[in-house]
C-alpha cells in the first residue's frame, strides 16, 4: 500500500494502483480465494524517522480506544499489537460479558501480565454511550476520558476530544465529515444528515440519563467524571 501523499490527486492514482494489484493477486490465487472469509492483510513500510514516530503515536492512540471499539463491536473478539521496536506483545480480549449490568470488561495482556479494562457501557437500537470505570475496594471509579475521541461511527472519529459532551457517543448511522474528524449538527431541517445526527444525539442523552440514574444509587464514586 503505496500512501504516500498529501492530496487526493496524490493518493488517488496509487489507491488505483493498489486496487489493480489485488485483483490481479485473485487471479493468481484462483478459486482458492474466498472473499467472505478474513484473509486480507495490509502493510505499511516505515521509511523515515517521521514516519517512525508517527506510527508510535498511533498505536499509543490506537491502545487507548481499542477497549471501547470492542465494547460497541463484540463481533471484534481479539486485537494484538506486535511492537518489535519496545518488544511486547498485547492482546486485547472482548469475552462479551457484562458484569454489574452495564460493565464490560476487556482483558488487556502484555507479555503474560493480564489486567483488565473495565467500560461503563449502555446501548439501545441505534446509539450506545461508554466511558471506562477502575474497580476500587468500595466500587467503582469513574475514569477521566479527556483524551479520548467523543464520538465514534464504531470507530473513533479522531479530533472529537474536546466535544462537550460527558461520555464517548458511538452510532454506525452517523454521518461523518470526510476527513472522519467530525459529525455535522448544525443545519436546518432539509439537511437529512445533520437531522439524523441530531437525533441519535438526543438519543444519547436518554441513555446518559438511564446510566446516571443507575449510578448515584450504587457503588460508584467520581460521578464529576460524568458532568
């Protein structure tokens, strides 16, 4: 995968390229490939020190909100990341099973030593809301997500940190900006995408109201994390 570039008259012609390659790649492998079947990888080489750091700061993102892209999605039951340069080895691990009603724990394995992440999570048809929750010996403690992308389409929509909103917000029927760094919410009634935006928004305040409701009558401190 050729992505060097920095405009889409850049990339486009390499993409095409790329394309080519794999039909041709089909071709070759004949009525052994099976389309409907995981057997897709990509890579990326690193060749420049730019590129080098870059690809550190996106596993270290990458790590952050791996936990709760598995919470929203428990089809994605395992994710592992191979770092060679710092010699570890981390495998996430979604078991799909809720404690305490509204928690997900995900195991997080390095090199051997499990721990686990635990995310607040509550999901109706369309929306679900999530934010990451530390057992503490008289409960649980709301963590602070400051750092973490507010709104996701299943995946993080990267530059949302800031939204002003309490919890991480995930719908795969967002309408996200090109750039995937946003969601439109402002715009009249005759632009369908921002009125449905806007409703799974509404949405997700009605979860954040069912979540909250369930908090402050159990075991949970830190609740400012959630204002």
């Amino acid at each position: 995968m050729d992505r060097q570039g920095k405009t889409t008259k850049d990339l486009a012609p390499k993409i095409e390229n790329a394309w080519q390659a794999f039909q041709e790649s089909i071709e070759v492998i004949g009525s052994d490939y099976n389309k409907n079947k995981f057997n897709t990888s990509f890579r990326y080489f690193l060749e420049s020190e730019r590129q080098l750091t870059i690809a550190k700061i996106g596993i270290k993102e990458f790590s952050k909100c791996v936990p709760f892209v598995m919470a929203f999605i428990p089809k994605i039951y395992c994710v592992e990341i191979l770092d060679n340069l710092l010699n570890t080895n981390t495998v996430f691990r979604n078991h799909q099973v809720f404690t305490d009603n509204f928690i997900v724990p995900i195991e997080k394995d390095v090199n051997g030593v499990q721990t686990e992440i635990l995310i607040l999570h509550a999901t109706s048809e369309k929306v679900s809301v999530a934010t990451q929750v530390e057992k503490i010996e008289k409960g649980y403690s709301v963590k602070s997500i400051a750092d973490i992308p507010k709104i996701f389409c299943d995946f993080p929509l990267i530059g949302t940190e800031k939204f002003h909103f309490p919890l991480i917000v995930n719908s795969f029927y967002f309408h996200p900006q090109t750039e995937r760094d946003g969601i439109w919410l402002k715009g009249n009634a005759e632009n369908l995408e921002v009125m449905e935006n806007q409703e799974l928004f509404v949405n997700a305040l009605a979860l954040y109201k069912i979540l909250f409701s369930h908090l402050v009558v159990s075991y949970f401190f830190d609740l400012y994390n959630l204002i």
